[in-house]
C-alpha cells in the first residue's frame, strides 16, 4: 500500500463548474480523483500530474490540460 502524506489534507478543485478533481499526495506522487454530485471519489488515471508540480501551481497545471472544456472567462478554483 502507498505511503500517503496528507498532512495538509487532498486538494479539490472546480474544472470549470463542470466537475470536481480531488488530488492527495501518495508518496512522492500526486494521485487524481474524480467526485461526483454525492462526494464519491473514483481514481482518475487518466488525469497526471507531474510529481515535482508545487501545490501553488496545481490550478494552473489543471487549467492548461483541460483548457478544451472551458468558455470563456472560466477558471479553475480551488474548493
């Protein structure tokens, strides 16, 4: 089982008001979660992130790889 680090707890965001990401440091890797409407967790495998991505450029990292879902003057934030 991988070592998990949540001393400061997982991460969510809203990609764009469409759905929530939900990322946790296992080890020294960020590992994703889709959650759904009822605040159930599903991995996410499809969605990577670079295991060195500071936690302050974690919205920005998912802004750019889900740009193609976003209208205009979407952002992703932080929940």
């Amino acid at each position: 089982m991988p070592e998990t680090d949540d001393t400061q707890g997982p991460l969510r965001f809203n990609v764009y008001g469409r759905f929530l990401i939900e990322l946790r440091r296992e080890g020294d890797a960020w590992i994703a979660y889709r959650v759904d409407g009822e605040g159930r967790r599903r991995r996410d495998n499809s969605t990577v992130i670079p295991p060195d991505l500071p936690e302050g450029k974690v919205a920005s990292y998912l802004d750019d790889i889900f740009h193609e879902w976003a209208k205009p003057g979407d952002v992703v934030t932080r929940v």
